[in-house]
C-alpha cells in the first residue's frame, strides 16, 4: 500500500470488542502513523486526496469510518466520549499504540475526548476547523444561511459541500469547485452517503459539547501534547474564535488561519496546510 492514495486505496474492515469498522490505510515512512477523524456526517470518500496522498509520502495515513457511517456498523452516539470510545477501540484492534492525529471538525472534538482517556496513545494533533468543549456556535445548522445551502433541492450534495465548506468569494468557490472534483476522482468502492439519522445524533453531540461542568476550558489545560489549531477566518459551520479559544487554553498550541477561507481551508490550501502540517509532525515539539 505505499504508493497507494485514497482515490484508490481499498476499504478494509475490522471486528473490534464494540463494532465492524471500515477504514483505509495507506503510504508509509518514518513519521507515526496519522489517524485521521472526519467532519459532521462525512465519510471515507470526504477526506481530500490533495491533503491524505501528500502526507502519506512522510507516514502511514489511517482514515476511519466510525460506528454508523458509511458501512461501519453500529449506531452513531450522541456524545464526543461515545465516539471516542469507538476511536479507541479501533486503534486497539489495530495494535496501535502511539500515533499523530488530524481531527477536522467534529473529527477534532473527537480527537481531544481520545487525547483526554488516553494521553499515552497520542504524540501531535491537527486540530482543525473545530472547538473545544464549551465553545460557541458549533454547527448550529439552522441559521437561515446555511438552511438555504442544506435545504435547496436541486443543488447537488458536492455543490452543498462546497457552498459550505468555502466562503462566498470567487476565488474561494474556485477552490471548492476543485476540492470537490477531486472527491469525484474515486470512481469505485464507494461509501454510502449520511441519512438523517446520523446527522441528528451528531447534532445532538454538538450540543452537548458546547456545554460544560466546572471551570470553562478547565480540560484543555490536561491536553498537554502539541497541537497544531488551523481554520478559516470566515468559518461559518464552527467559527474562528473557537480556535482562538483551542489556541489560548491548550498548554502547547500553535494557531494558523487561512484568509479569504472557510470551514474547508484545509482542502482550499492544501499545499500550504500539507507543508504546515508535515513541518509540525516531523518537527521536536513545537518549532
């Protein structure tokens, strides 16, 4: 699998203590293996080949398919620790034991609930496009301007990705217009799409997040490993102060925005992002 990529990487699946995962693994080298945990209601066939293929040249990449997506069975939880708990259990049937992780979205409150139960297992993160426990408008999908992108019949699924993903400009719609070819490119084994099932449980995930016992970003502080925050300036889906809030409150964070960009500045800079991202995982520490 080292010169595979993920438009033409095959989906494995694994039986763990909890649920059959799909995943796929492929490139290889000397860096830890990178795990990778998707955005709300996204599958194996979200995850941008310009971003997995390039780092996989450094490392093995995982991408994986948690409990009721795609076709990994089980249900969706209702909480970051449920998820978490899936995360954990595929690791561990994978006989992982130290790995890097890039969470995107709801894959990055995922990735801090995993770091939290287990801190061993976890050296870096890419914490992208995502918040920390307590933070504020977290995929709040009903504000009217995304309503008008989710709710639009005769707008294709890929042309709602990129309405939200990208921001309004011409430039930026010109990325996602790329962005989403580049999805197109896998032609064969693919992932069944989200039903509304798991968008409801994710949704009611978010919300709990956004609650908090005790001292507000208290759990931060516990997260000690370093972490690499990025996101647009103009996310719309989970706004940029919440990485502001990651950066201020994680002991050991470095926080990059991407102008001009929204929830998806990851795959509208994909060449930028890539070349960060493999500086800070090669990199000792931060530097």
């Amino acid at each position: 699998m080292a010169n595979a990529s993920n438009t033409t990487a095959p989906t494995q699946f694994i039986q763990t203590k909890l649920e059959k995962y799909a995943y796929r693994r492929f490139g290889k080298g000397q860096g830890l293996p990178l795990l990778c945990l998707q955005h709300f209601t996204g599958t194996l066939d979200n995850w941008d080949p310009a971003v997995t293929d390039p780092l996989a040249l450094g490392r093995e990449v995982i991408l994986f398919e948690s409990a009721g997506l795609g076709r990994s069975t089980g249900q969706v939880p209702e909480n970051m620790a449920g998820m978490a708990a899936h995360a954990l259990a595929f690791v561990d049937a994978l006989g992982l034991k130290r790995l890097d992780i890039l969470g995107y979205s709801l894959g990055g409150m995922v990735a801090q609930q995993v770091a939290l139960e287990r801190p061993s297992l976890v050296h870096k993160m890419l914490l992208v496009a995502t918040a920390p426990e307590g933070g504020e408008d977290i995929m709040h999908m009903d504000k009217p301007e995304l309503r008008k992108i989710t709710e639009d019949p005769n707008m294709p699924g890929l042309e709602k990705l990129v309405k939200l993903f990208f921001a309004p400009s011409e430039s930026s719609q010109a990325a996602g217009e790329a962005f989403a070819a580049r999805l197109a490119e896998r032609k064969q084994d693919g992932e069944p799409l989200a039903g509304q099932n798991v968008a409801i449980a994710q949704i009611t995930a978010f919300r709990a997040w956004e609650q908090y016992s005790g001292e507000r970003f208290a759990k931060l502080g516990k997260i000690t490993q370093p972490c690499l925050v990025v996101n647009g300036v103009f996310d719309n889906m989970i706004p940029v102060r919440n990485s502001y809030m990651l950066s201020e409150h994680l002991p050991n964070a470095m926080l990059l925005t991407y102008p001009d960009a929204g929830h998806g500045s990851l795959f509208q800079f994909h060449k930028s992002f890539v070349r960060q991202a493999s500086l800070f995982l090669d990199s000792e520490g931060i530097s």
